[in-house]
C-alpha cells in the first residue's frame, strides 16, 4: 500500500479486509497511520473478525471471543491514533504511556470499515463504523444485507445515511447493475479485476472505467 500511495496521487487506499483478531493492536495503528501519512489522507481501514480457526492457530491466537478482541483493538487503535497521550484499559488490552507516531493525516481517523453478513457484523458497524463491505454480493443479497444494516442502526439510534455502503458484485458490472445497486443505497461500486500481472490488472480497470462511467 505504501508503494501505490508514492506512485498515485488520487486514489483510495482500503484494506478489504484485515482480520483484527490475529494482528498486534499497537504495531496495526502505527502501520495504518504510516499509510495514511505517506498517502496524503487516502487510507479506508477496512475490518473483519475472521471465522477460520486455522489461521488463528497458524499464528497462536486464540480463536475464543474473537468479536470482543476486536472490538477492544478497536477501542485501542482509535486511542492510539487521537490521544496525545494514549490510554486504553480492557479486558483483553491494556496500553498506557505510549509515544504513538505518526497520526493519521485523516481526523479523527481513517474511515473504519466493517465486513461480515451476520447481524453482528450489522450491529458492529451501526456502533463503531463509518462504512461496511459486502464482497461478491448479488442484489438479492446486497439487499438484505442493507436490510440489516438499516435495521441495527435504527437500534442503535443513528442515521442509516451515515454509514457508507460499499459492494463487490458477484456478476460482472454494468451501468445498469450499477444503477440498481445505487437504486439500494450502495455508494461505492468496488470492481475486482481477475489478472494474472499487471497489465492484465490495468487493461481489466480501464475495460471496467469506459463500461461503467464511459471513459478509460
């Protein structure tokens, strides 16, 4: 990421996803906040809690209470990258007297995405995201899905239109699809180019920039 942000100048940066309950909460912040600082500002954090317990144990992680150890790196991420002197206590991290640098260039901090399809991912996002991410989605699902989304947010007393949708179709898009996803409530139509090098990767984006906005 921090070599495409030295050779772009306009592009977002998101992670889709990292999986919060395998990584360091400390070492995560201070390699986001370097990508958001070297990219200008263009980073998207991008989260997921994870449901393979083979990578946990390839990693010696504990696979137990993985939402709730996500959820408090969260809290210890967000202290990391605000306070000037971060503090966070709970029940799994705890951090205190931490020289944290650099910040994000983005305030408070980068967007926070949350993957999943469960409504605990649903109710993960209305309290603590600014945005959610359903991967290779039809309309049938991306619609329940917001669905859900709408619905934990009514729980939890905020705004549907704060929470910035974002889907990867499972069919190959067109401006129509595109309209009927928007037609949903999707704001970001994220395309998924199958390559095998990068040529391959840059003829896929411009074949997908002049299908969906007419220009390459």
């Amino acid at each position: 990421m921090a070599f495409v942000a030295a050779h772009t100048r306009t592009l977002r940066l998101a992670t889709g996803i990292i999986i919060l309950p395998l990584r360091n909460p400390v070492v995560l912040a201070k390699q986001l906040a370097s990508v958001d600082v070297v990219s200008g500002g263009r980073l998207i954090f991008g989260v997921g809690i994870g449901n393979l317990r083979f990578e946990f144990d390839a990693v010696g992680m504990p696979f137990d209470h993985k939402g709730l150890r996500a959820e408090e790196a969260l809290g210890a991420i967000k202290a990391l990258w605000t306070m000037e002197r971060p503090r966070f206590a709970g029940r799994f991290f705890r951090l205190d007297g931490v020289r944290a640098e650099p910040r994000p260039v983005q305030r408070p901090h980068p967007p926070i995405v949350f993957g999943g399809k469960t409504p605990h991912a649903f109710s993960r996002t209305a309290r603590l995201g600014d945005g959610w991410f359903g991967y290779g989605l039809t309309l049938e699902t991306a619609a329940q899905c917001i669905e859900g989304l709408r619905r934990a947010s009514a729980e939890y007393g905020r705004p549907f239109g704060q929470i910035e949708v974002s889907v990867t179709p499972k069919d190959k898009p067109d401006r129509d699809l595109a309209r009927r996803y928007a037609d949903l409530g999707v704001h970001r139509m994220v395309v998924a180019p199958r390559a095998r090098d990068a040529d391959e990767l840059v003829s896929e984006v411009e074949a997908a920039a002049h299908e969906l906005i007419g220009r390459v």
